[in-house]
C-alpha cells in the first residue's frame, strides 16, 4: 500500500495540507508516499491572478483553518492582480525536484508551495528552481536543466493523467492505493488524526 498525494503547486488549500501531510508522513514512514501533479490552472485556466476574485478570503479561510504561511511577496503579488498561475509550468517543476531527490518528493513540493506563497516566486520562472535545489542541497543545475527538458512537459502531462484517473476533482486530494484498491483519506482539508482514522479503518 502506499500513499498517493495529488496536488497542485499553485493550490492555496494544498498549501494548508502541508502540516496534515508532513505529521502523516512522519507517523507512517512505512508508508511510500507519491507526489502527483495535478493541472489546477491550465489551459484558458491560465488567466491573471485578479481574475480570481475569491483568492484573498479563500486564502484568510486556509489560514485561519490550518496555520498555513501566507508571506508579505505573496500578497503583494495578489494585490498587483497581473501574475498568471500556471500549473503547467509549476508540474515541470515538481518533475524536476522529484527526478533529483524521489525520497524527498513530500519534502520539495512543500518548499516549492513555499517558495511561491510566502516568497512570492514564480513556479514558471528558472531562478526559482535553482534557488529551491539550492536550499534543499540538490544540484541546481541538474534540476534547472530537468526543469527546462521537454521530458518535464511529458510528465506534467502523465501526473494531469494519472490524477483524473483517480476520479481526482479538486486539490490535494490524499488516497491510499493498493493494487487495484483506491480509498479516499482527505479532501481539500483534513487533520491527520482524521486520516489515521480512515487509514486504520481501511
């Protein structure tokens, strides 16, 4: 059996998920847990961030409800309204981090939610990448150069895949796999004595 975490980097709500996440983690290190994108903006999706006119409360909601960082870069970006968020480019990037370091997938996605909702970096922009790997103590250059490889493309597309073939309709959503067996643990917000409880009864 193993984990399945289906997020999305430019998702506030997957944000939140992190604490439940790393504290689940950190209870069943017997349990493998896999990081999959899962495509939240693309398409006619990619649109500018002021667009979004529920972002700020949603984001006042996740914080309050989970603890979840929500840093002075960001909110500037918000106020500004012309970022465009685009999943696509932000899949490359966990590709790429999850290339470099498979064992740390949880760990990474994690900082690069970070990395754009406390420092407000762009999950399309190179720099962020490096200043991620850098971080984390990866080789920059080879996760730039992931990052930017038409084999990123390629696997952004299969975790897009992969998520709605786990009936996934919206972010993150958290389900035990095994075998052909799939079972829903979390959905949009859950606490981990929540999910131990669901793990335990499946």
């Amino acid at each position: 059996m193993k984990l399945v975490y289906v997020f999305d980097a430019y998702c506030g709500w997957s944000h939140g998920f992190t604490a439940t996440l790393r504290e689940i983690t950190s209870r069943h290190p017997e349990l493998p847990v896999e990081v999959v994108s899962g495509g939240l903006f693309t398409g006619p999706g990619r649109v500018p961030i002021r667009e979004f006119g529920h972002v700020q409360g949603a984001n006042a909601a996740i914080a309050e409800l989970t603890g979840a960082e929500f840093g002075q870069a960001y909110e500037e970006l918000i106020a500004d309204g012309s970022f465009v968020m685009d999943s696509e480019a932000a899949a490359r990037g966990v590709a790429a981090v999850r290339q470099a370091a498979p064992d740390r997938a949880v760990e990474l996605a994690a900082a690069l939610q970070r990395a754009f909702y406390v420092d407000g970096l762009s999950l399309s922009e190179t720099a962020t990448y490096r200043t991620v790997a850098r971080a984390a103590g990866l080789d920059a250059d080879a996760v730039v150069a992931a990052f930017e490889a038409p084999e990123a493309q390629t696997a952004a597309h299969a975790d897009f895949r992969r998520a709605a073939r786990f009936g996934v309709t919206g972010f993150p959503t958290l389900p035990a796999v095994d075998g052909d067996s799939v079972t829903p643990l979390a959905h949009g917000h859950a606490t981990a004595d929540e999910v131990d409880e669901r793990l335990a009864a499946h």
